[in-house]
C-alpha cells in the first residue's frame, strides 16, 4: 500500500502540470485537480489565489490608462469578492455599453446602470430598470419596478422583481480614486424583491452623469462600486 | 382461507396511500442529519423527515457493536428517499465470522406536515438484503419552534425495530432466517411479527448544532445471543455538528454501553459550489453597418470575391477556437450561411450556439441573415439550430426567452444551402493528458479506496465518423488494486477478477480501437467499434440507434463478440471467447426521469435483463440505479444474487465553475459479479443523442447568453 503523503505528493505534481494537449474538453479535469488541491495541499504548500494589487491610487491610475484601448474606462470594487478591477469598453450599442476586464469579465452599462454581468458566476443575465434611470439622472424621487433576470443552478433563467425607491440624500463633494473630483446629489435607491431588501447610490452631477455609484448585482457578487476613471 | 395480517397490512398502506393524496400543507419537514443508518433520523431510529429535494447523503460510521456502516442515500422526489448500505458486523455469523452485508431501503413520506399534525413516513429497511437489518416502520414526527428547531418523533417497527419495547406481538413468528445468497425481497417478512415502540426527540441549537435524545426499540437481539454485544439501556443520546458546508461530523453513547461516530457528507446538483459557472464573458453581438456604408456587403456580390471568402472563413473559425469550438465545414451563400461545429467545451449546447451565433454577428458580411448551426460530434451531425441574426441583435439584452422563442431546431440531416467546405482538414489530430481519480467503494475493510494517476487520450480522427482512439491510464497512487473479492461464482470468470487487472503501477492500456460512426438515415444513428475494447475485452462492437429528435421513446440494439484480454500482457488475448448483445428500450418519462431495459446475452453467456431508472437534471447532473437479472441461478451467482448498483455522474463544470463538457462517474456496486456484467465499451449512442438534442437545448436555454 502507497502512504498517504504520496497522494499528497501526486496530486500536487499534478496541479504543477500545465494543461497539455490540443483538446479544450480536458480543460474540466485540470481545474478539477486545481480546485481539489487548492482546497485540500494547496493551503499547506503556500499555494492559492494571487490577487494583483488594487490600482486605487492616482499615480496607479494614471500609470494604466494609456496601456488601455482608447475610450471609457471604469474601475469597479467589489468588497464581497475581496477584489478590484479596471474595466474598459469593448462594445456600444443600442444605448448599451460593454466593459471587460483583463481577466475575461464583462459588465454591461446604459447611461452608466448596469443592466448585465457576465464572468461572476453569479451574474445579471439582463435587466429592466422601467424608468429608474431617468429618475436618477435628473435627480428626482419616484418608485420603479425594476427587473432582473438570473441563472438558476439548472439553467433556468428567473426574473426578480425588485420594488425599488429612489430619492435624493444630499449634495456631496466626492474625489475618485483617480483624483478627479466632482460636486454631485447622492441618490439613493431602496428595492425590495422576494424577502430581500438591497440599496444603490448614485453619485449624479449637475449634467446629470453619475461617475461614482454603488450597484447591487445578485446576492453572492454583492454590490459593485462603480467609478468613471476616463469617459 | 383468509390472512388477516396481510389484510390489515393492504388496509394500512392504502389508507396512508390516500392520506398523500389529499394532505396539502405546503412545507416539506426536511433534514439534513443523518442518523447511524445513513438516513434522515434521530441516532439509530428514523425519523419522518425526508431529505432536500434531489440530495444525496453519504455516510461513513462506527456504531454499536463496533459495526461498520456506509452508506448512500438519494432523494429521488420530495417525497420519496432510496439508501444502499454496505455493512461489516463483526462475529455476527453464527459460527462467529463477520458478516458483510447489502441493504437497500426505501423511505416514503406519506403525510406532509401541518399546523396540527406530523409529518408521516413509512420505510422498509433492508428488503432485498441478507435480513441482518430489516425492519419496517411507519414513523411520526412534529416540529416545534419558531424555527421548527423543537422536532418531536414517535414510530411503531417491526423486524429489527421489534426487537425491543415491544408493544403489540404477532401470534405468527418473523421469518428470520437469512437467506443465504441475500437480494431477493423478502416481501414475505415485511410487516410481521413484534410491534416494537420508539421515539425521541431533537434540538437544532444552530444552523450548524443538533442534540439528539432517541428511545430505540431495537433489542440488538442477535448481537447479545452471540455474546458480542450488552444493550442496557433503550436510551441514546447524539450530537451533530457541521463542520463545513455538507459535512458534518456526529457521536453518540450507545444502548449504555458503547459510542458511536459518524463522517457524513451531502451533496445537491441544486447547490453548485461556484453558481451558474465561472465561465468567461462571451463576445458583444455587434450590428451591422447601415446599407450605405457597405453596399458591397449588403448586396451579397462579395460571395463572387474568394479571397473575401475565405478571410471571412478564416475569422469565423479563428474565433470560434478561441470558444473551444471546432469549425468543421462551412456551407455559405449570400444570405445562409451553415455551420458544422464540433463544441468541445460547453456542456450546453445552447451556449454553444449561443456564443457561436455572437461571433457570426461581428464577422460576416451584412447580407447573411439566416445562420444554421449544425453540431456534430465525431463527425455526425446531431440536430440543426436555425436562428436569425436580426434576432441576435435585436435581442442580446432582453429575457433569454426571447432568444429561444426564435431558434427552430430540427434534425440535422436536411440539405445544406450550399455545397459544404471542409475547413479542419482530415486526419484530425486531438491528444490531451490530464489526471484521472477513479474511487472504489463499499470494500469490508476501507469504506472508500482511490486511485489517482495521468489519463493520456488521443484520437485521429481519419475522415467524417471515421475514428482511431487510444486510452492509457498511469496510475500514481491509491490503494484500488487491494479490493479483494474471490472469484467463488460457478459460471465463468468474466469480470470478478477485474483487479488482476489493475494491479501494480505499470501503464494500462485502457483502450486502442477503431470506431465509425454514421447517421444512417433522419432517426437512426449507428456505431461500430474495433479493437481493444474496454481494460478487459478485445473485439468487434456494433452498435444501431433509432431516436427521433422529438421522441419520449428510443430502440436500441447492440452486438458484441469479443475475447478477455490477458491481464499479464498488454496485446495477448485469453482463450475466453463470447457474444454478447442487447435490444434496448429508452424512455423518457419527463421531468428528468429516464428509463432503459436492455435484455439479451451477458458477458458469461448468461440471458436477462438490466432494467435501470434515471433521474437527470438539468444541469448534467444524473443519479441512477440499475438491476440485472439474468438465468444465472441465484445459488451460482453467489453472494449478491444479482448484480445491481448506483451510479453517480457529477459534471466537472458544476464541482469547478469551469466550462467543460465532462462528468465524472462513478458507480456504487456492492460486488463486482460475473453474472448480468456488461461489456464496456465507449461511445453508446444514447447518452450521445440524448445530449444534443431539442430537449437538452430547451433545458438549457438559459444559457444561451451566458
């Protein structure tokens, strides 16, 4: 009988091979492997997830943009995934904005709400804000039903429907992480959906854009703090 | 002459029968906390709580009188629970050797819960065993508590549950003898003799904390007239924890004389550890220019410049690779355009299509309109998805349904718009080396044993439906190859001396054939496999399929002759020559219920029928059970009576959050017998089919956009 520190030993060379072949259906099995290891050696062996360091200085920042394709650039916090990202857009159309990050990830934005994620496993499949969006950005108060559509565990899509309030809670003078600084209305935007209860702000300008906002996407990602770092 | 006991036993289960019918409370009492037989319960006794929906239980226990039990349980409907045990009791026999022994049960809630009454089970334990554990029992039980967290459990059993605080007695005695070779049910037994008493009662202190106090009414009869084991107290009192999510960890004093430990672990395909998948974002949809910034490609005269052709061509199959998509051929005009697609990664295949019809949308010219996505697998077309691209773009941002609403899916075998043009020449080439873990259970000695190694596959593929396949395992570690069954059966050795075969450390050769497969005509799908066929058996497989792409119903029939390679040399085969062969009967009975007889000649040569029941889910998820009777006489099969045993196929992309088209599956079968075994040979065409069908794209439509 083989000792048990050798299955630990081959299930780490293991993870150390790169996958090899030409054939994408193997791909499952090495994550599967990664994911067995990571949760089972991994942690003894000082493996696991390197996250890169937050770009959340000016001098980061600024230090990014011009290695990004021209036009809109967002960077995007999300405290429940412990991580940051810098978002570029790879698509307009139809209203519709779609940033990707480096990493594979999309989020799709019309007059700067997101209506769509993709790469978050948990994801918004589409959305209907119903008016919201137009109550925001000329920074008045009303009561919305918004829709939001996501993916069940077996393939389904869902429609949530969230009764959403919104109105004004102040002028603020805010400074993204990118330094710029503007003087805006928070907006605030209370939902009630199905037992659960969620709530967006929107920083919105005079001009009525919204460069800083905090969005709920589904109950696992969490909320997305949304900055506008070029337009 | 009448039987008033069997009366009164018809009465009993047709009045509970009726009692399901009508009860209509909304909320299923449910658990999670598995008691020492593996079921939902209190310590040794069940309760009346069923199970989640779909979750399957798995359980590793020392329990009293240093018995050892494992094991499974799935929740095949809300209502409706099925376990397999393996158990070891040791000096149990009465000439004071252990005993191994088999259980199957089956649980069924009969009564919902209400405000004012419990919930109600009845459960046959151990029916088609050796009889060391049967019993019967019709079990009560209420919760109280805000959180329902106060659950109150009172049962009548008979069998094993009336062994002690006997309340009712039978003038007839139990039929209690064993019988000998186990797995026939002993319907006989079922309902008679003592009435024995039981109940307890359970506090959930947290999500994660549970206290068990259990009055048990089984005497350990047996156990204390061998003198293995002293029962002086009814009384046993538990305690549950959860120490990660599904897995929970419980003890317990025993009887007044013993402890007990348990290690159980829940899965549900419900609950996927990373959610709808960690898949990366798909393509934007792009639209097209208006007509006057690109007249030429409206006009759909670029079909006359080859060169346009083919860069167009080479886009579309540039980016479809990056999806993990093979462009076989393509098939265009100035308005259709098909497309033969191998998908290599999405076990959707709507997502597939999905991501496949994004990129048709950002690279052909304006004037396509319609595309046809035709996937095909080694070379056969399964089915053909017609969408519209003035769809695609019209409706990338709104409900999926939409989308779906649009597709027609036909079969696959209509003409193509054009005369087709291979892109991925032939021979095809296709290796990939990736780990391989295969799991072996219900030994007597280790509940659980394993085998990790490298898998090298490759496969060339020669021209459409022609196929040349290598399988090589390595193995790196595990202790599998130390499951040691004798071959004690009477009829010839086929497949309990599996382990002859994977024995040491040297490289297998799992499998080195020649395949072709073809689609005879719109509803028939055909297979032929030569070579080594399987780790154990060289030959010819050949292989017809009738499945029309709407139908509940599938035909199928399969013949083989082959010859048992020889465990010591790789190419050698043995003098054991045979055919063997089945006709099959699918059907899909809805809801993810399948299922499939297939009757004919075994490996030894023996006739029957395996006879096996399917719950799939949608997302790839399948939970099955079979049975194979075959004209081996009970006596000659030996232990076991007849082969059977649970299989379980977990798709990789729901255990990682990565896209990938593979399962991983395993079966559970108490003893690897050489009656009612089945060659194994890769490539059936049912599971194939099935997969790519309308059914599975309707089921999966969700992801079209994912």
């Amino acid at each position: 009988m083989m000792a048990k520190p050798k299955l630990l030993i081959a299930a780490t060379a293991l993870v150390a091979l790169a996958a090899c072949g030409n054939d994408p259906t193997r791909e499952g099995a090495f994550a599967l492997a990664q994911s067995i290891a990571a949760s089972t050696v991994g942690p003894l062996l000082g493996f696991g997830n390197e996250i890169e360091p937050a770009v959340s200085t000016p001098e980061a920042i600024a230090a990014v943009l011009p290695q990004l394709p021209p036009g809109p650039v967002l960077r995007i916090e999300i405290p429940n995934l412990e991580n940051s990202a810098i978002a570029f857009q790879i698509s307009t159309r139809a209203g519709y904005r779609t940033f990707a990050t480096v990493t594979g990830q999309t989020v799709t934005t019309r007059d700067e709400i997101v209506t769509s994620t993709r790469g978050f496993a948990w994801d918004i499949m589409s959305s209907a804000t119903n008016g919201a969006t137009q109550i925001i950005r000329r920074r008045g108060s009303g009561t919305v039903q918004r829709i939001y559509r996501y993916l069940s565990p077996m393939d389904d899509e869902f429609e949530v429907v969230a009764t959403c309030t919104i109105s004004p809670d102040g002028g603020e003078r805010i400074t993204l992480a990118s330094g710029a600084q503007f003087s805006t209305t928070r907006m605030r935007e209370v939902c009630q959906a199905e037992g659960e209860s969620f709530t967006n702000l929107y920083w919105v300008t005079s001009g009525g854009n919204i460069p800083r906002s905090h969005q709920r996407i589904s109950e696992e990602v969490g909320v997305f703090e949304i900055e506008v770092i070029r337009n | 002459m009448t039987h008033p006991r069997r009366t009164a036993r018809a009465f009993l289960l047709a009045s509970c029968a009726g009692l399901a019918a009508t009860a209509a409370t909304p909320q299923e009492l449910t658990s999670s906390v598995y008691n020492f037989y593996g079921v939902p319960g209190l310590v040794d006794m069940p309760t009346a709580e069923m199970a989640p929906d779909a979750e399957l239980g798995l359980s590793f226990n020392l329990s009293a009188a240093d018995q050892r039990r494992t094991t499974v349980s799935f929740q095949l409907a809300p209502w409706l629970s099925g376990s397999f045990r393996y158990s070891r009791l040791p000096d149990f026999q009465p000439d004071g050797s252990d005993l191994f022994d088999r259980s199957f049960d089956l649980r069924a809630r009969l009564l919902r819960e209400g405000d004012w009454w419990p919930a109600v089970a009845i459960g046959l334990q151990d029916f088609i065993g050796t009889g060391a554990y049967s019993g019967e029992y019709l079990v009560a039980t209420k919760s109280f508590g805000a959180k329902r967290q106060f659950r109150l459990t009172g049962g009548v059993g008979w069998g094993r549950f009336g062994t002690a605080s006997v309340i009712a007695r039978d003038t007839a005695t139990r039929e209690t003898d064993f019988i000998d070779t186990g797995g026939t049910a002993n319907v006989d037994q079922l309902f008679t003799g003592p009435i024995g008493a039981f109940g307890g009662i359970t506090w959930q202190v947290n999500d994660k904390l549970r206290f068990t106090a259990e009055y048990s009414s089984d005497g350990y009869a047996t156990e204390e007239e061998r003198g293995i084991f002293e029962r002086e107290s009814p009384w046993n009192f538990g305690v549950d924890y959860e120490i990660s999510k599904g897995v929970r960890l419980s003890a317990a004093s025993l009887y007044g004389t013993d402890v007990g430990v348990q290690l159980s672990f829940t899965f549900n395909p419900n609950d996927p550890p990373a959610g709808p998948g960690l898949d990366q974002a798909p393509l934007p949809v792009k639209s097209r220019p208006a007509p006057s910034a690109d007249q030429l490609g409206w006009s759909g005269e670029w079909i006359e410049d080859s060169d346009r052709v083919a860069r167009v061509r080479s886009r579309v199959t540039e980016a479809l690779d990056a999806e993990g998509i093979t462009l076989e051929a393509v098939a265009v005009t100035p308005t259709v355009i098909e497309l033969r697609i191998d998908n290599r990664r999405w076990a959707a295949e709507a997502q597939a299509v999905g991501r496949t019809a994004r990129i048709l949308s950002a690279t052909l010219p304006p004037s396509i309109e319609t595309f046809r996505i035709v996937p095909v697998e080694d070379g056969v077309p399964l089915s053909a998805i017609t969408l519209k691209r003035s769809d695609v773009e019209r409706l990338e941002f709104e409900a999926t349904s939409q989308m779906l609403d649009r597709l027609v899916v036909t079969g696959g075998t209509e003409g193509s718009p054009a005369e087709l043009v291979t892109i991925e020449p032939y021979p095809r080439f296709r290796w990939g080396i990736s780990p391989y873990f295969n799991l072996g259970f219900f030994d007597p000695e280790t509940p659980v044993r394993a085998e990790v190694g490298l898998n090298l596959e490759a496969d060339l593929q020669m021209a459409p439906g022609f196929l040349a396949s290598i399988d090589i395992e390595q193995p790196i570690a595990g202790n599998l190859d130390e499951l040691a069954f004798e071959a004690n059966s009477e009829i010839p050795v086929v497949r309990s001396d599996y382990v002859d075969y994977i024995e040491g450390s040297s490289p297998r050769l799992e499998r080195l054939t020649l395949a072709h497969y073809a689609r005879p005509g719109e509803d028939y799908f055909s297979r032929v496999t030569a070579g080594y066929l399987e780790l154990m058996y060289a030959g010819v497989s050949g292989e017809l399929l009738w499945k029309p792409v709407t139908s509940r119903i599938a035909l199928g029939a399969e013949l083989n002759f082959v010859a048992k390679r020889d465990p010591d040399d790789v190419f050698a085969l043995e003098d054991y020559e045979v055919f063997t062969g089945h006709v099959s009967a699918y059907y899909d009975f809805g809801n993810g219920y399948y299922g499939q007889v297939d009757a004919g000649q075994y490996l030894a040569g023996d006739l029957g029928a395996t006879f096996t029941f399917q719950r799939a889910f949608d997302n790839g998820w399948r939970v099955g059970a079979y049975a194979t009777f075959t004209d081996v006489p009970f006596e000659d099969f030996g232990e076991g009576s007849f082969d059977k045993g649970i299989q379980i196929s977990v798709p990789v992309a729901w255990l990682t959050g990565q896209p990938s088209r593979r399962n991983n599956t395993t079966t559970l079968r108490p003893l690897t017998r050489d009656g009612g075994a089945r060659l194994r040979v890769n490539g059936r065409l049912y599971d194939r089919v099935r997969d790519t069908d309308a059914q599975q794209i309707d089921a999966r439509g969700g992801r079209f956009w994912k």
